[in-house]
C-alpha cells in the first residue's frame, strides 16, 4: 500500500520551503516509507514522549509510584505550553496527573517537575537502553542558564518511530506500561497536523471510531513536528514527521495533514 502512494509522500515534502523529515510503519504489510530519517531536528515537545517512559520505567523498577504527589511551587513555573502556571502554588499533583499534563496539554512546568524527579542522566540512559542514540535529552524546557552551548534536545525521525513502533508491539518497559501510555497518548488535545484532515464521524454514544491516535506535536518558532501510532481499520501506522526552517505554520498544517 506505501508503495503505491510513496511518489506523492515525496511530492508533498518537496512542495515546501522547511525541510522535513519523515519515518513511516505500516504494522500489517511490514512496509515503510523514509525522507531524511536520520536527519537531526531540534526536539521541541517530542523529548516528552521519551520522558514518559521514563518515569513508568522509574515506576517499573520501584523507585516512585505513579500516585505519589508532588508539590509544585512558584519558583518550579515556566512560560510555554501548559495550564499549571496558571494555577496557585502549592498545589500537590500525583506523578500520574504530571504525565498525562505533560503529554496531553503539553506543559512545559509538568515537564521539568519530571525531568528533576528522575534525573535527566537516568532518563538519558533510558532513551539509550531504547535505540534513541542520536536522539537526546540535554536540557530542561524554557530554562536558558541550564543550557550548554550548542548543547540541544535533539531527536530523529527514524529513531523516535523505531520507538513508537516498540511501543505498540508492548516492548517499553512493560505491556501494562504501554497500554497507559497509549491511551494517554490518545487523549491530545493538539490534532490540528496529521489528524487534522481525518473526518469526524457522528454517531450513538459508545461507536466504536473509524480512526484513533495516539500522538504527541512539538512546536517553536521554525519548527513544527507530529508523531504517533495512528489507527484504522485493518491498519496501524507509526509516523513521524518533524521539520526545521519552516517559513510559516500554515506549511507544515497542509502538507502534514495531507498526509494524515
């Protein structure tokens, strides 16, 4: 099936000024379709998937729970994506509700309360363990002082796929741990890339969808990225598409939601 739409994948990347990068799985037939898969791109929100994983791996090995709380305090907030520096201090939040603001919305405060929690040498060498080689967490999310020169959080197309892809086959820490973080992944309330086109179907409460995705985006100014596990009837896909000197959002929104 890739194959025979792998000439107008190409077309659409061509059609814009960003560069893209693209890693693509289809889990029934075994084919795949790659454009600059090893390509490095600036990690934007994409390091957050990883993070996840890491803390069920913290879990996994006993060394917090996922309902322990923490508490968060004025100095802990940072600008960017996320609805808890809009909330009072001192609030308690379990880890669990971090992960899924983290993912869900996004937020970057949840996202350092997690990188300080598990330590970002043990979540670096989690990402390792996974294949995620060229791919790494150097810094914390909209703190400058906490980064190195020249030091960035750093991803590739094909390697965050061959994570997705081992994420649903249930090889990231556990198979209970997989099956949670996909249905958190499920819940994004950013869908405006690769779902953006799919269309919404109407129908008595409990429907099963003609389609679902768990994904996360990632943004900042010149880049745009999405990736996740989509699914169809009779087919499952994994999909990354990350890009880099984008002249205008509204580029990558039509060429990634064509390909949606």
């Amino acid at each position: 099936m890739l194959k025979q739409i792998e000439h107008s994948l190409s077309e659409l990347f061509s059609s814009g000024k960003a560069m893209y990068g693209c890693s693509l799985y289809d889990f029934r037939t075994k084919e795949s379709f790659t454009h600059y898969e090893n390509e490095t791109f600036y990690a934007a929100s994409i390091i957050k998937v990883p993070i996840m994983a890491a803390v069920f791996a913290h879990a996994f090995e006993g060394k917090c729970r996922l309902q322990d709380k923490v508490q968060i305090q004025e100095e802990d907030f940072v600008p960017g994506d996320g609805i808890l520096k809009h909330l009072s201090a001192g609030m308690e939040w379990t880890i669990y509700d971090l992960l899924v603001l983290m993912i869900i919305e996004s937020d970057n405060t949840a996202t350092n309360i997690l990188i300080d929690l598990i330590g970002l040498e043990n979540i670096s060498a989690h990402m390792s363990g996974w294949g995620l080689k060229k791919s790494q967490l150097k810094h914390k999310l909209q703190i400058s002082p906490d980064r190195k020169p020249g030091e960035l959080n750093v991803i590739t197309p094909n390697e965050i796929n061959q994570f997705l892809t081992q994420l649903a086959l249930g090889r990231v820490v556990s198979i209970k741990a997989c099956d949670m973080m996909i249905k958190i992944l499920k819940q994004q309330k950013m869908n405006d890339l690769l779902p953006s086109l799919l269309p919404d179907v109407e129908g008595p409460i409990g429907m099963i969808p003609n389609w679902e995705a768990a994904h996360k985006t990632g943004d900042v100014s010149g880049v745009e990225h999405n990736v996740g596990l989509f699914y169809f009837p009779g087919h499952t896909y994994a999909i990354s598409v990350l890009s880099k000197n984008v002249p205008h959002r509204t580029e990558p929104r039509r060429i990634m939601g064509e390909i949606g």
